[in-house]
C-alpha cells in the first residue's frame, strides 16, 4: 500500500502531447488561482517579485499580490503561460516584456545587457507531482511561442547555474541546463550562480498555444 507521503513524492510520468498550453487571462483566472493556492512560497508571492519593489512584495505577502496579479489579468494583460493536464492546471511561465518586470533594471546582476528590446522568462511554478519531469522545459518552448506570436525577437532568462550551490526554492527560475536544451545561450555572467540568457527567435514554433 502506498503511503500519503509517497504518493505526494510520485512524479506523474506523461507524454508531451497531454499538455496544452495557454496564457494566463481574466477568463482561466481560476485555473491560476487554483493552482497557485498549492500550498508553498508561490501562494504568498503570486508572482509579483519582479514586478513590484521587494519591500511591497513583502508587504502584500498572500492576499495583497494575489489581487494584484489578478489587477494586472482584469486589466486585460497577460502575465504569462498556464500548462493543463487533463483539464487541471499544473503548470505556469512568467514571462511578458522585460519592462513588465522593473526589479530586474535595479538589480546590480540583472540589469540590462543593452538597449535592445527583450521579453523575460522570470518565473516558473509546477505542481508537485508534475516536477522533475520536464514540464519546465515544455513551459520555456510555451513561452517561446507566445512572445514570438507577440513579436519578440529576442527572450532572456535567469536561471540559477546548476552547478552552483542553490536551494530548492532558487529553482524558480529554472536551471542553465533546461535553457541551454530550449537553445538559449549565455550572454553575460555578472554573478557566478545567475547569469544572463537570451533565445533569438527563428521561424519555427517550438509550441502550440491555444488563444
């Protein structure tokens, strides 16, 4: 008999063409709420901390950024890229227009390589028995496609180095290694543990996002 624990532990094996992949809008916002209220940092952070100063995001922690994210969906944006299995939500993708998210310009690692106009993946969360089992790689090909059908030209990322020493929570903005696969490539390294990605573009569409 499989214990409680263990079926928690159990990581979903699935086939790439069960998910679908669509962006985050006032007409699924339930979907993301229902899958942010996992319990974890995301339920408390709802993915405004690159989006707002540190000290309100700490501030509204819980209650107050989840009605700023769904303040920014009602207003008819898009904050980034929800992954269904099966009808369920288990997956999601910050990504949007680098000045969507003014944290990075004043962080000393992160801040601009140049003036040219990039969107930025910022931030990842799956459900936990989805993790471990490539559905972040799926959400960066997602997210590629939707800035592309958006008219980027250029998307960066964040990621934590993997050979560097991180904690779980870090993972967030996913690893080198899932970016390099989704052929981005590094471009500057201010920080040992968190360089600077960027993916240009090509004609091909690496996912199929539903409208």
């Amino acid at each position: 008999m499989t214990s409680n624990k263990e079926a928690q532990n159990q990581v979903i094996k699935i086939h790439e063409n069960e998910f679908t992949f669509t962006p985050a809008t006032s007409s699924n916002w339930s979907d993301l709420e229902a899958l942010f209220s996992e319990r974890g940092v995301q339920n408390g952070c709802w993915c405004m901390y690159w989006r707002i100063p540190r000290a309100e995001c700490q501030r509204n922690y819980g209650e107050g950024n989840k009605k700023a994210l769904k303040k920014i969906v009602e207003a008819g944006l898009i904050p980034g890229i929800l992954a269904f299995h099966a009808g369920k939500p288990v997956g999601w993708c910050s990504v949007a227009p680098r000045e969507d998210f003014p944290v990075l310009g004043r962080s000393p690692t992160l801040k601009p390589v140049d003036d040219k106009p990039v969107w930025s993946i910022v931030c990842f969360f799956v459900s936990r028995p989805y993790r471990r089992g490539g559905l972040t790689y799926l959400l960066i090909n997602a997210a590629i496609s939707f800035a592309k059908k958006h008219g980027a030209h250029t998307i960066e990322s964040y990621p934590i180095d993997v050979n560097a020493n991180y904690i779980e929570i870090e993972r967030y903005s996913g690893l080198t290694t899932t970016f390099l696969k989704a052929g981005f490539k590094e471009v500057l390294r201010r920080s040992d543990r968190r360089p600077i990605m960027r993916y240009s573009i090509q004609m091909d569409n690496p996912a199929n996002i539903q409208d």
